[in-house]
C-alpha cells in the first residue's frame, strides 16, 4: 500500500497542470448503444502525451465508431476502485516506473472488462524502447502500445550490457562497467505489440500542427540550438550528454545557443530563429526537443534512428532530419554542410512539419487506434447473430 499512497501524493501535486484532462470527462457513461473506450491515465507531462489524443480526437472516435470516450487520473482510481470506469468495452491503462509489479498486475486486473469482447491495452509512456514490464503484463493484457519499436524484434529479450539499447553502446563506448540484463519476452508477448505516436500529441505541441508553420525559415540569426541537460551521475545517459555538449562547444566560427535550461517561452522563440537543432538521445531515443524542433522549423539532427520504427515515421535520415554517427564523431561536419545550404535546410524541415501536420489532421491517430474496436465489434456481431438464431 506505501506505492498506492505514494502514486496518490504525486498525483495531488501534478494534477493541477493538466485539470482539463480531468474536467472534460466527468460522471459515469452513457447508456449509449456504441463502445465505451475508458483511458487511465497518469497526470504527468510525459504521460499525458498519451492520453491526450484520446480526448482531442473524442469526437472523431465517436462519428467512425460511435465510441464514448473517458478519462481517469490512475492514482485516483488506485486509491479509490470505486471511481473505476463501469461498462467499458476498450480499456487503456498507463501508469509511472514507480509502481511495483504487484500493484501493476493487481491495477490491470481491476480493470479487466467485463464486456464480451472487451479489449485491455497497456500504455507504456517509458523512455526506452525495451520491453522491462512484458513478464509482469503479459497475461493481463490484449495490446501493449509503445512509442517506438525496434525494427528487429529478434532483438527483444536479448542480453543487453546495462538495461538499454543504448547503455548497450555507450556503456562500451565509454567504458562504464554495467551488469548484462535481460528482459524476457514470454510467448505471445511480441504479437500484442504496437506502435503509438510520440511527445507531439501532448497539449501543448499537438495545435502547432493543425496551423501553417509560422516562423519564416529564411532570416534565422541562430546556426545551431543545443541546449543540453548533462546529468549529474556516472552512467551511460550522462556520458553521452557530457560528450554532446563537450562537441558543441569544439565547434568553432557558427552561432550556437547552449547553457542551462531556459523557461518554454524563451526556448521556443530561440528554437524560431534556428537554423539547426541538437537533439541528442536522452534516457531514451526519442526527445521532446525532436518535435519542438520541427514545430519550429528548425531542422533537427540525432544520433541514427534506422534501427527504430515510430509512427509517423519522422526518423527519416536526409529526408526529415539530419542523422549522425552514435558517437557524434561527425557533428561537425554535418553542421558545417547544412548550414552551407539554404535549400537543403528548407527541404528536411518542411518534410518533418509535413509528416507530422499531415497525421495530425488527418486523424492518422484514429486510424492507426482503429484495431481496438476490432474485438469488441466482433464479439457485439456475434451476440446479434446468437440472438437472431436463438442460440
């Protein structure tokens, strides 16, 4: 119980910055006809990237499926079962690394469907792209939804040095001794797999892509924006920033904007007037500064991402990011050919704006959901035809 208390407090803390989350959804579900998609979410603002999409594209989930929407914050529910959704069809649970395996499986059960059909899906908000939780989910869940996949799922339940793909490399790289760790992937496990968007579905960066791209590529006074978080530890992650921001700063004869972190407002307005984008991994491959990068137009450039699949595929090396060696070896180089050409510049930024505005507008997000009311409608199609047998 110390967890639940302790998932409970965070929550207290952190729901005021996401209140329309909670507000938009309240009391119980209708007695409408259609499926009731019920998403739990935790109120962080890595998480709510996940949850979001589910309520800014609630009326399109209701005109394809005629599907009702609603969302909990988790530790509520946690804390107090009888706020648990009643009469969901489709069920999507997130929570935060804190949670133990038992309180995750007991969480999961809880939330299990009782409907015929009824679909349970795992929202992993995690920043690696292993598969750390599978042993613990497996036989709770239909669907375990990730921001990335690795392209060669042979790779998943492989021995990696350290924890991670990347502490797999860099912890080699930079002679940190880890431990070999394996995260088992049971039978079944892979083909529950699916792909789900990344940070630019949160709130604030989902609405820059319904609108035109408005900072003017042309006329940028800033060559390089690389303001890089270190971290304080001996591990891989604080390594590897060391040695980003220890090459940014070799780099010599451009402008770059580098230092301590700035608030959101300012970063913005400097990411507008930049020509390039530093986005190193983080804890995981994918940053928030990928998105707030082409938002802004900027174009943005990281370590190669061929070995992951996202959704839309914005890790496209020359055609919507710049992409490097994993040892950053040749970042000068590329910074040095892109800021030589204007036209090249215009192009990868303009195809990263593209790709993602296109999925934003289209209800890519939608489609790409539409395989949880596949069972559901399934198992409602059998019902009717039993009914009409008299089975």
């Amino acid at each position: 119980m110390r967890i639940f208390r302790s998932l409970v407090r965070e929550a207290a803390t952190r729901k005021s910055a996401f209140p329309h989350l909670g507000a938009s959804t309240p009391g119980p579900f209708s007695r409408s006809s259609g499926p009731k998609v019920a998403v739990y979410y935790d109120p962080n603002r890595i998480s709510i990237s996940q949850a979001y999409p589910f309520l800014h594209y609630s009326d399109a989930f209701r005109r394809r499926f005629g599907a009702e929407v609603k969302l909990r914050n988790v530790a509520e529910v946690i804390a107090d079962p009888s706020k648990i959704l009643q009469g969901a069809d489709i069920v999507l649970a997130q929570t935060w690394f804190r949670i133990g395996d038992d309180a995750l499986k007991r969480l999961l059960a809880s939330l299990r469907p009782s409907s015929m059909g009824g679909v349970l899906a795992f929202l992993d908000s995690f920043a690696p792209s292993d598969i750390r939780l599978a042993a613990t989910v497996n036989d709770h869940i239909d669907f375990y939804l990730k921001k990335t996949l690795l392209r060669d799922r042979s790779l998943y339940g492989r021995e990696t040095y350290g924890d991670t793909v990347l502490s797999n490399f860099y912890g080699r790289h930079y002679g940190i001794d880890l431990p070999n760790v394996v995260w088992p992937a049971p039978r079944g496990f892979l083909s529950k797999l699916r792909l789900f968007p990344n940070f630019f579905t949160a709130p604030a960066l989902i609405h820059e892509f319904e609108r035109d791209l408005s900072a003017p590529l042309a006329g940028r006074a800033i060559d390089l924006h690389a303001r890089l978080a270190e971290g304080d530890s001996t591990g891989p992650y604080s390594a590897m920033r060391k040695d980003a921001v220890a090459k940014v700063a070799a780099l010599t004869g451009i402008k770059s904007v580098t230092g301590a972190t700035v608030d959101r407002t300012t970063f913005m307005n400097e990411m507008r007037n930049s020509k390039l984008c530093f986005s190193p991994f983080g804890f995981g491959e994918i940053c928030w500064r990928d998105f707030e990068a082409v938002a802004a137009g900027a174009v943005f450039i990281k370590q190669s991402m061929d070995h992951l699949e996202s959704s839309p595929d914005l890790y496209v090396a020359n055609e919507t990011y710049a992409a490097i060696r994993w040892d950053m070896a040749d970042l000068g180089d590329v910074v040095a050919r892109l800021l030589a050409d204007d036209a090249e510049r215009e192009r990868l930024a303009t195809n990263a704006f593209n790709r993602i505005a296109d999925y934003v507008r289209n209800e890519r997000f939608v489609d790409q959901m539409a395989f949880l009311f596949e069972a559901p409608a399934a198992a409602a199609a059998s019902m009717r035809a039993g009914s009409r047998t008299g089975a």
